[in-house]
C-alpha cells in the first residue's frame, strides 16, 4: 500500500509561513484560506493552520544529544537531503543541530540537521544513503 503522512501544526501568521515552506524549504504551496494553507512537504501533506504552535523542550536523547520533542520532517535520500542542507546552510539558517552524522558505522547510519520554523515549531530533516535502511 502506498500512503502519504498528513500532518497540522499551527503557525501564528500564513504569510510567513508561506515564505519559509515556501521560499526556504521549497514546498509548493497547495489550498488556502485566510485560516490555513495546505503544502506539498517532500511529497507528504502539511497543514499549517492560525492558532497557538507547539511547545517543545530538548527532552529526546539521541546519539547522547538533546532534540526539541515533540517535532516532526522527513527523511530523504541522501544526495537530496545534502542539496537541502547546502541551500539552508548558504541562507544561514539558523540550526537547532547543524547537518551531521549520526551512528556512523553502524546500523541506522543517517545524516541529520535540525531547526525551527519562524514560529517555533521544530523540523527535523534525515538523510540516508540507503532508504531501505530506515527502520533497521
């Protein structure tokens, strides 16, 4: 079965938002309203509606380090992962977790970057060499 993630998260302005999915992460924008905006998230469905976004603290350990929970992203190949981490990190993005490995060597090797959205709402971004590998 094939099935595409649909996921909705606030933001506190469309406009905005539009021009970070938009024009930073390069998600092609989809049906909106004065209240949401729907986007093609790297072939998954993100609505971002107006409302109060998600709290999130550093409470999830992994490979030793702190990431923000609850956050959601992707996962991509990894040639297309590395083209996006060279866009955001030319646009000076500001990172969470700048693009690195994690696990080298070892089973669920994947490169990984990590950053908030203009209202806070944390995105975190996967690369692997093989997609096959994901789950292992």
């Amino acid at each position: 079965m094939k099935s595409l993630f649909h996921i909705a998260v606030n933001v506190t302005d469309i406009a905005q938002a539009c021009e970070f999915y938009e024009g930073v992460l390069g998600c092609r924008r989809g049906r909106q309203t004065e209240s949401w905006v729907d986007f093609n998230f790297f072939g998954h469905q993100l609505s971002l509606h107006l409302g109060e976004p998600l709290q999130s603290k550093k409470t999830g350990i992994v490979d030793e380090t702190p990431v923000p929970m609850p956050h959601f992203g992707i996962v991509l190949a990894l040639s297309d992962w590395q083209q996006l981490a060279d866009k955001l990190m030319a646009e000076q993005l500001s990172f969470v977790i700048k693009p690195c490995l994690r696990f080298a060597g070892l089973e669920g090797e994947q490169y990984t970057m990590f950053f908030y959205d203009p209202f806070g709402n944390p995105i975190e971004v996967k690369g692997f060499a093989d997609l096959n590998k994901v789950f292992v």
